[in-house]
C-alpha cells in the first residue's frame, strides 16, 4: 500500500480562563493552566494524505492552495507526526473551515486538532487522546484543548510529556451557549504565536499568571456546579487580565476596538438587569458573548441593537476531534 | 482684627506617570511617586475668610451653596488648617472652577491646592512650598501636585513630613500642551478617593507599583532632554497600566468608553506618521493628547472628525499656585 489517507473534524474553543505566554516558546509549554469550552456549530475538517510519489507536503485551506508561513508550519508539525511514526513521507493536507480565519475565533487551535488526529492516523499511528492533545498542542497551543469534548482544562505542566487538556465535563452537563459578535474580519496584526512571545514583556504579566491559580478553581468550580454569576466575573476578570497584560507588553498590543468596550459595557448591564451573560475577547476585537441556551435568543435579537456588529455566530458546547469519512 | 481673608489660583495638572494607590489612605501616602504639569488655562480661585461670628463653616463652588459629602471634606480639610494654626474659627470658603468639576480633569487637586494655601494665609500662616504641597495632599493627593511650577514630581515618601511634591522643570522648560479631549460630562460613578481604596483589590497592582521607578526615571529624564517620542511612549505606557490595575480591580473600573478607544488609536496613528503626539487618561473617559506648541492647532483642527467629542480644552504647562487680588 503506497497511499494512506484520514479525514478529521475539530471545533475551536473559546478560552474561560486564557493561554498567554509560554514557558517555553518551541514546545508551547504554557506558562499557566486554562480552561475553555468547544464550539459546536463551528469546524475545522482535515484530510491528510501520505504517498510515496509525493515529493513535498502540500497545503489547501478552503481550496486555496497555501506556500509560504502558513505552509511552514503545517511542514513543521508533519516533521513532527513523521518523527513520531518514524516514516519519511511526504504529505497532501487539504483543510476546510466554516468560518473566517485570524479574527479572534480561534482557527489555528481547530485546525491543528484536526490536523493532529488526520495525520496521526494517516501515516498509521493510534494515539490516545492525551497523546493526541499533546500533539495538537505543538501546533498551535490552544490546539490542545480542543480534542477532548465538552468543557476542557489544561494542565500546564513542565515538559512535552504532561502539558496537555482533557475533559472535566460533557458538553450535554452545561447548556452554554457562545455568541459570537465579530466587529472585524480582518486579519491580525499581530498574531497568537508572536503575541505569546511579547507577553513577557509586559511588567504585569508575572503577576497574572501568580493569579492563576484562583482563577481556575473559581471558573473550574462554577462549572461543575453550573453557577453562571460566579462564572462570569471570573470570565470577564480573566479577560481584562490578558488583555490588560497585552496592552503594558511592549510594543503595547491593543486588540481592543471601540465597539469591543461598547458591547463589554452592553453586556455587564444586561447581567445587571438579570440575564445570565458575560463577555470574555481572545487575541482579537470579537466578543464572545457567554450565556445560556434559555437566553441565547433574546440576546441574539438584542445584540445588532449596538451598531457595527458585521456578523453573529453561535455555538454550543461541542465535542471532541475525531475522524470522519471523507 | 476679627476678619481674615485670602484668595489663591491653582491649576488643575495632568499626571504623566500616574497615582493609583496609597499606602496610607487617610494621610493620602501614595504607593508610588509620579509626574505631572500643570495646566495653565484651567484654574480654580479659592476665596477663604476666617470670622468669630461664623457659626460654622459653609462653601461654595461656582455660586452654589455645598452641603453634604462636598462639605465634609473641606470641612476635614480645614480641621487640618486650624489644627497647624491653633486657631478655632470657622470659614467661609468661595471657589470658582472655570472647566467642569468629576470629569477626569482633575478639579480636586485645584481645588485643594488653591484651598490650602488661601486657607493657610488667611488663618495667618505662612507656609513654605514644601508645606503647602503636604497640606494640599491631606485634601487629595494629586493636589500635591499643583502646588509647584511647571513640571512636578512627587515623591512619595513614608509618612506626612516627606510626601510631597517639588518641581523639576519650570513651565517655559518645554513648551508641550495637553489638549483634552471630553467625551463626556456626566460625573463619575466611581469617584478617585475609592478608586484608590480598590486599587490593592487588582492582582496587578503590586506589579504596576514595582515597575513605576523604571517609568518615572524615563519620563523625568525625556522632560529634563525635551525628548518627546521617548516620554510618549512610557507615558501611554503608564496610562495603560494603570487603567489595567483599574480594569482588574474588584469590582472592575472601566473607565474607558469606546470614543476614548477610538482617540487612543487615532493618537498611536498620527504619532506612527510623524507628529509629536501621546495619550493619557486620568480616571476617566476623556482623553489627555499631548504635543508640542507647534502642532497643537493642527492637532484641535483634526480632532473634531473623531465623532462624539463633546469639548476640547487646550492647555500649556502652568505656574505654582499662588495668591490672587480678590
């Protein structure tokens, strides 16, 4: 047999409590805990094939055909695979997503959780699902956390062998929902991975991640007993601490847009007027807008009331990668 | 003689590395020194009499008679005053502001340092520079800071007798200009005096508290060299930590609306291409841009296509308070 092929689906995630930082830049070994969700609705799927006659790896996103940075990684992470299987072949990847990428939704950490499981497979290896985690996470960090299903930790750790995510509750035991205002689809300027690198330079950085800890008990409590207020401050906190970190690292990073801080003032009324909802921004201007499924309408009809929203997605938990027939 | 009476001006000033925290709060001991100047066009005028027949001590701000919290304050504040001049007589305190009062333009530190020394004089003391700026701080700490010409560092010291301001540069040193940007004149929900209460509640606060030697020694030495890209950038630097102290403190101060979004990456842009030009904001929305003389008209000319900016006060760097003519 000289052709081996797999297929894979992956959701991102949306971070409750965030990955900023790395113990080690090359390893993406992080340098606190975190916590998030996966989102159903949105996917990555992957197909990665292995033949002989291939003489380089190849790259298609969307049936575009990738060269440059965004082919290297992907060249990178099959080293990896290859190194793993110890087998020198060369590889076609061929990835859809379903929504944009480089705007704040986290399309790196689907698309290397699916990428993970496909070329795994592809060239004959059976990982588990700590393996796979593992793996994912040197592609893209937050990759990790979106194999297992439902709501997801990350352990941190101090090497390769145990930093990696795993499950601490189905995506059936809480009905969250994720409502996603996106404000800008253009790309970042500054990407996760050089972002992670500056997050050193800002002098409040030690300090957040000290505070870690807390942050995670609080947020990892609230969801095993479903106790949405407790959650949200923690959320918001969380947020405003990466966030204040990004905007003190030097060069400063404002990912913020005026409409961000609107709708982050929007949704601290409404949970003021009674409705479960709290907001949490990734490395981008879109504000994911937590809430519950009883509520997820209600605010999906409120939200377009702030002006210069471009679009609105929704997810619910959703579940772990896994293969797929093409 | 049973009438005494005198009238002092001061300026309201605009913290360059800012103060967000005491380490003693009713003394007003800051946790970290800071850097202002003083504003020329905007002043307070404090008319204070001293009288047997006064029955108790009575204010007013821009002809409208004060009671309640406002009252107690300056009430407190006198206490002080008879406590150093060993006199029991009550005031009649008269002050005029010419800008509006608890909208991020610091009107308390003109008020207090205007109020300290026509208190003092009328009480029939005669107070050095350096007691003057001690006593302006018991009213609230910033207003150590407007006691002195031009550009003023306060250092922090340990206890009443060493906590205070002095000048490092006079204000024809460097012709800079603040040109304040309002977006908003409503009052704010969560005045300074608590503010600085809450500021040991942020996880961040000591790391912003540690860092601020490092800040305040670049500024001083960009004020004393007439170096603005190296004050501009540590001076967003400092603004932008201490409202990431504020936006993490419990519970969170935002105080930042979108517009002074807007204006913080407008003023980042016309810096990016050439124009002498940083930001700051006190706590509030409004937006401090400071330039240089040269570029200040061309700067107010361009502000007005930000939509939402609601006044615009332009001010150069302001002399010591000092005492007036009624």
């Amino acid at each position: 047999m000289t052709t081996d092929t797999a297929s894979a689906i992956a959701h991102p995630n949306i971070a409750l409590i965030k990955y900023w930082g790395n113990k080690d830049q090359k390893l993406r070994i992080p340098v606190n805990g975190s916590i998030s969700f996966n989102l159903d609705s949105l996917f990555t799927k992957t197909k990665v094939t292995f033949d002989f006659s291939f003489q380089s790896d190849s790259l298609s996103i969307n049936e575009q055909e990738i060269s440059g940075p965004g082919l290297d990684r992907v060249v990178s992470f099959l080293d990896i695979v290859r190194g793993l299987a110890e087998k020198q072949l060369f590889a076609r990847v061929e990835s859809e997503n379903n929504f944009p990428v480089g705007t704040g939704i986290a399309s790196s950490a689907s698309a290397f959780a699916a990428l993970s499981l496909s070329a795994s497979k592809a060239i004959g290896l059976s990982l588990t699902e700590k393996e796979l985690s593992r793996l994912a996470r040197r592609g893209s960090g937050s990759a990790c956390r979106s194999i297992p299903e439902g709501f997801v930790e990350w352990f941190p750790g101090e090497s390769d062998s145990n930093s990696y995510a795993q499950s601490i509750a189905t995506p059936n035991h809480w009905n969250l929902v994720d409502i996603i205002a996106v404000v800008s689809i253009e790309h970042k300027k500054v990407g996760s991975t050089t972002g992670h690198e500056l997050a050193n330079s800002s002098p409040l950085q030690n300090a957040r991640v000290r505070d870690t800890d807390h942050r995670l008990q609080i947020v990892r409590k609230a969801i095993l007993e479903q106790d949405f207020l407790k959650m949200a401050e923690m959320v918001e906190m969380d947020s405003n601490i990466m966030h204040a970190v990004m905007m003190t690292s030097n060069p400063p990073l404002m990912y913020w847009e005026s409409i961000s801080i609107t709708i982050m003032k929007t949704v601290k009324e409404w949970r003021a007027a009674g409705i479960p909802v709290c907001y949490t921004l990734d490395a981008g201007p879109n504000v994911h807008v937590i809430t519950t499924k009883g509520y997820s309408d209600k605010i999906i009809s409120m939200l377009p009331e702030i002006k210069g929203i471009k679009t609105i997605y929704k997810a619910s938990v959703g579940g772990k990668t896994r293969l797929v027939e093409d």
